[in-house]
C-alpha cells in the first residue's frame, strides 16, 4: 500500500504546530511577565525591555503565519490542543461522572 503524502499540507501542517507551540510559550512568558511587574521585582528599563520583546516576538509570529499562509493551520492546532487540555482539566476536577461513563461504556 502507497501512502500519497502531500508535502505542502505536510510543512504547513508541521510549521502550524511549531508556530501554535511557540504562541502557547509566549502567552506563558506574558503572564510570567505580568506577574512580575505586578510583584515588583523588575525596574522601570526591564518593564519596557520585557514589553519591547513581547510586541517584537508577537509581531515575528504574525509575519509568519502571514507570509507562509499558515494562520489557519495554527488556530486549528490550537483549538485542538484547547480541547484536549478541557478534556483533562475536566477528568481531574469531575472524575467520578468520567469514572462512570467508562464503566458504561463496558456495560
């Protein structure tokens, strides 16, 4: 059996994860950014080096996706990797209601 792999789809495929994991870290580094500005620990020049940064990384990302066409690729990713994380976020907060769906599923 051939598999017919489309190599376009493939590198957009590949480089949509990439650009969805790399915009996940940046969210991540914001909110650290925040909390540390709000904590007090950086000085008026690193608040502004640190935002400096922030909006370069934003605007790299968005040239991107926009120049290799990928913008939907990576939403989709991350819609998907959304679900996945409500799924196990739910699992942990309810799981007695997944417990018992499970057994149903075997009655």
């Amino acid at each position: 059996m051939v598999v017919d792999i489309d190599e376009k789809s493939l590198k957009h495929g590949l480089l949509g994860l990439v650009v969805a994991l790399v915009e996940i870290i940046r969210d991540a580094l914001k909110l650290q950014a925040i909390r540390r500005v709000e904590g007090g620990s950086l000085t008026e020049e690193k608040i502004e080096r640190l935002g400096q940064a922030l909006m370069d990384l934003d605007l790299a990302i968005e040239e991107i996706k926009k120049e290799q066409g990928i913008s939907e690729s990576v939403k989709s990713v991350k819609d998907g990797l959304d679900d996945i994380v409500d799924d196990v976020l739910d699992r942990m907060v309810n799981p007695e209601r997944w417990q018992e769906e499970e057994l149903k599923k075997f009655n």
